[in-house]
C-alpha cells in the first residue's frame, strides 16, 4: 500500500491489498466490474488501474441504505466502499487480491453507468467485440486490463528512456510541430495559416533538420520523444500520427551510437522482461540480404539462403539456364524435416514468395525412396549432396536477379517456418544492419535509400559519380525479431557535399534553397561530424508486447481509413471558416 495512492475519498488502491491489511478498515474507490446477487449477498468485483477486488455485502454488516444503493450499481458504475480488510473465505489464485475481501459497511454510487455498448470484462472464450466498435467507445476499451496494463508499460518505457539518456549526457530539446514542408518519403500533412494568407505550415514527418541544425549550433547530444506526423496509407504497423525516441550526437562514428543505443534498448527490455544480450550482432546490407534475402531478417532462426549456382549450372533445366545464363543466380533454402509439408502446404508458402514479384518456386524433397518435387528430374544424388539436402529435407529455390530472388526467398523463409512450426532458436533476436546503399534507382533516377542527408561511404567517395548505384552509404537500421525499430545514419556535415548530392537527387539550385536553404546556411556556419537515430516508440511497445497492431499500443488511434471513430475526425468546417484561412472547398 503506497501513501501517494491516498485521496480524500480513499485510503488505498483496490489492487494494493494483501493478507498483511487484514483487520485494517480501508475506503476504496473504482468501477464495477462485475456484479452478483447471491439471495441478498452482494458480490462485487471493483476495478481502478492497479488491479480488481472483490467487495462482499450482506445484512449483518452493511447498511441498509448501501444495500439498496448496490442495486442500482450495474457494470462501469463508479462507486466508493468502505469497510473491513477480511480473509476470503475461497481465495482466487489469479488475482493479486484474491487472499483477501473487502467486507463492505458502507457504500456510495458515484455516477451509475447506462448499460455499456461493449463490455469491458469478457470471459477467456467470449470473442472480443469488432475493432470498430472498440474504438467508437475507446473509453470503454481502455479500461480493459490488459490495455491499462500496455499503457502503463509504455509509461515506464518512456521514462526509462528519458533517465538514460540524461544519463549519457543528452539533453532532451523540443523541436517546432509547424514547420515547413521537407521531402521525408510521404505525404506531409499540411496547415493553413491564418495570418500568413495563401502559404501552410507542415507538421513534421520527423525532427530530422532541427536536430542537425542543433548539432550545428553546439548542443553535442540531443533527443527527444517526438511527436510526428504521416499522410500516407495505413497499416497495423502504421499510424498517422505516431513517437519516436530521436537522438543525435555530435563527434561519432557508428559504432558510438551503436554503444549508446545498445544501452538504451537493454533499459527498456529489462522493463518489459524482454532479453537484449550486449553488444548486438552486426552485418553489412550485403551480407544481410545475401543470407536471408531481407534487410531485416529475423534471426529468432538460423536457416539461411544457400548459393546454388555452381551446383545446379550444368542442369538439364530450361528455366535454370535461362536464369543464369542472362546473369542471375540460382539460391534457396533448406528446412530440415520440411518433406512433411504436402503439395498444398508448399503452394501456401508459395504464395508470398509470388506476392513480391517471383513467377514461383522450385522445390525438392529428400526421403528414404529418394527424391521428389519439380526439381527431381534435373538433380542427381551428389547435386542434392552439393545442396546440402538431408533425408526428410525440403529444398525451396529461387532463379533469377537477386532483386527478385531475394524478396521471393525471404518471403518463402517466414512462411515455411511458420508452416513447419519450427520452434525459435531464440527468443530475442537483435541485429544491427548497416552500410546500406546511398541510393535506389527510381527508373532512370536516383532516390535516396534512406534520406538525402546520409553520408556516403568515405571509401566510396571516388565512385560518387561513376558509379552512383554502388555507393554505400553510412545508414543503420536495428531489427528485432525481424522487425525495424530504428533507422539512423552519420550525416553530411559540408555544404558542398550536401549540395552535390541534392543535384544528384535531380533538385535545381533554386529548389534546393527553397527547400533545404536553413539546413546549408547551418553547415556552412562549422557543423561537426553528427549522426543520429530515432526510434518507433509505438512499434517498440508492440513488439515487447506481442500486441497484434499498434493500435493496442496507442491511447486514441486512428483507423487504417485514417479516421477517429471515438471523437469523429476529421470532420468537415464551415465555409466561415474556410473563407477565415482563405481556403474553399474544390467541386469533385
């Protein structure tokens, strides 16, 4: 029991008592969860933030006027109760307060609730209302347990993170919500201003420029826990508006921030119970998309793409010939016990390989008869040797450019492991992936792989121009449990640099100032080395906690249509008040 739960009009928190308050007489105060009337014994289950206890009311020790008062106290009335900490006569193992009861003398109704449109307690084999009607009635929703209990979690997260990183030296400063429109890989939500007639503000898709405009101005190591906004379309692993943990630090390399961030992520999965063994792991984007075709691999398993090429290049197989012959490879992967799968089973695991562009894949299976599948007519014994194909193995390959074969087999990977049922070799799995390509070739363009302010790799510097595909750039993303929680780089820090890479990107001289001129004015005024990383705050939580979508995660979310349902936005305006912005609606 905690002094600082005490109010005027209670003594403690329901979910606070235990054996040792026994006798004590304690005031609580909650919501009703539940409710049962056992011919004139009252039972009620009452239910505040810490937890659920039962409450007993009967003629011999409540009053009358409680008595009559507990019959209009239906499910979500908010009552207080005063009475005798007293040993339960059937204890309940699961609840924390199940050794003990409140036996009731007086009682007070609050605010009675109509009858609630969705229930907040439901039994383990009731199914849980539709998404959309959870989120119309949110408050209802979030009073639900388990969504108080990831709420308060991500409580604690936050401030873990904001203790450790005080205590690595960052400050944490607030950057603008309106600011101006900057290129960030989506839509920017955009806001009118009143005074200003005729221009808009943005809200930021990221803090990115201010917070290398701050380490320009000397502030060495900054973060903050910020808001950032989105317009693009929905997924349950994206949100419109979401936080992120960002971070910047003056005077680094890589593996400096990889040292703090390791630190970080190690504080905040101790709060959660989730293992983060230090350092983490570390591969190149090449390597990363050689062994497992992704760029963020799940490493909770070990199988890894194998180079068939050499093996299967003099195979009596048009569709392998054709593949290497125009300058592709062959590559696949071998599941152990995999030959169980059936024919159906493998066209299922098939069917995400051909969603990311595959035209399909050739499998095998190894048994005591011998072998089967497509590729069994063209492979002899020591070629299934040389693919490292074991008794009871299944075979899946891929032929073709990587770009597409890589996508095909890491799609393939997942989907073949969940059919198997593979057990994870590990639980937490972490990896930093690094050196990524400074650019992606958009038709006859260069795009940014990231964003345009990474910093090529110095040793290739001289291939710049030449050879622009190929340039590495210093970027990083951290994965967990194949999923990206973080994605940074060391940026550019000269003007000149910076300027030349904006031309590259295809932006006019006069664009560039437009755009990025406060940014180039900075570095011309003596920016040191910087580099940074921002995390998904909303994604970190949904991964400690196995939450199905981050709107288990998040207070008020929006649906995947963008939309509020709960307090209804967005919402159409008046023309008043369009005319007042100097806006007007366009006809369809």
């Amino acid at each position: 029991m905690n002094e600082i739960d005490r109010t005027t009009q209670r003594t403690c928190m329901v979910g606070t008592l235990r054996t040792e308050h026994v006798g004590s007489t304690q005031r609580v105060a909650g919501w009703v969860h539940r409710r049962r009337n056992l011919g004139g014994l009252y039972f009620l289950d009452l239910r505040d933030r810490s937890g659920l206890l039962q409450l007993s009311l009967g003629p011999d020790w409540t009053d009358q006027a409680s008595l009559q008062v507990v019959q209009a106290a239906g499910p979500e009335s908010v009552i207080t109760a005063e009475g005798r900490v007293e040993q339960r006569p059937d204890p309940n193992p699961e609840l924390a307060t199940g050794a003990v009861e409140l036996r009731v003398h007086s009682l007070e109704l609050l605010n009675a609730a109509v009858t609630p449109p969705i229930g907040v307690y439901r039994a383990p084999d009731e199914e849980a209302p539709s998404e959309d009607l959870r989120l119309r009635h949110r408050m209802l929703d979030l009073r639900r347990p388990e969504l108080q209990r990831t709420l308060k979690l991500r409580h604690c997260l936050v401030l873990e993170a904001r203790n450790y990183m005080d205590s690595q030296g960052f400050l944490e400063l607030e950057t603008p919500i309106l600011t101006k429109p900057t290129p960030e890989g989506a839509r920017d939500y955009l806001v009118p201003s009143r005074v200003q007639r005729g221009e808009f503000y943005a809200l930021p898709q990221s803090p990115q420029l201010y917070k290398q405009i701050l380490m320009a101005a000397g502030f060495d190591r900054y973060f903050q826990i910020a808001r950032c906004f989105r317009d693009e379309d929905l997924r349950a692993d994206r949100q419109p508006e979401f936080t992120q943990i960002d971070v910047e630090a003056s005077f680094i390399e890589p593996d400096d921030l990889f040292g703090w961030m390791e630190g970080l992520m190690g504080a905040m999965a101790a709060v959660a119970g989730v293992g983060a063994p230090l350092p983490f792991p570390s591969v190149t984007w090449a390597e990363a998309m050689e062994r497992f075709g992704s760029d963020r691999p799940d490493l909770r398993w070990s199988v890894e793409i194998r180079d068939w090429t050499p093996a299967l290049a003099s195979a009596e197989s048009r569709i392998l010939r054709a593949a290497i012959e125009s300058g592709g490879r062959v590559r696949g992967l071998v599941f152990e016990g995999g030959a169980r799968l059936s024919r159906k089973d493998i066209q299922g695991v098939e069917a995400p390989a051909k969603a990311v562009g595959a035209p399909g894949l050739l499998w095998l299976k190894r048994s005591t008869e011998g072998v089967s599948g497509p590729m069994a007519r063209f492979v002899s014994e020591a070629v299934v040797d040389a693919m490292g194909l074991g008794t009871g193995d299944l075979a899946l390959a891929a032929a073709g450019p990587d770009r597409v074969t890589s996508p095909a087999l890491a799609a393939a990977r997942t989907a073949a492991l969940t059919a198997l049922g593979v057990a994870v070799e590990r639980e937490h799995a972490w990896l930093w992936v690094r050196d990524f390509p400074l650019f992606e070739e958009d038709g006859d363009r260069l795009a940014p792989s990231h964003h345009p302010f990474v910093l090529p790799h110095p040793d290739d510097l001289a291939d710049l121009d030449r050879r622009p595909a190929d340039v590495r750039g210093l970027a990083y993303d951290l994965v967990y449990n194949g999923s990206e929680l973080g994605s940074g780089s060391i940026r550019i820090h000269d003007a000149t640099l910076q300027q030349r890479i904006f031309r590259m990107l295809g932006l006019g001289d006069e664009e560039i100032d437009r755009k990025f001129g406060h940014l180039l004015r900075a570095l011309r005024a003596g920016a040191p080395p910087h580099g940074g990383i921002a995390f998904g705050m909303d994604r970190i939580v949904k991964m400690f906690t196995d939450a199905p979508s981050l709107r288990d995660v998040v207070a008020f979310p929006k649906t995947t249509a963008a939309r509020a349902l709960f307090e209804g936005a967005p919402s159409p305006v008046t023309d008043q008040e369009l005319a007042e912005l100097g806006l007007g609606l366009a006809s369809e």
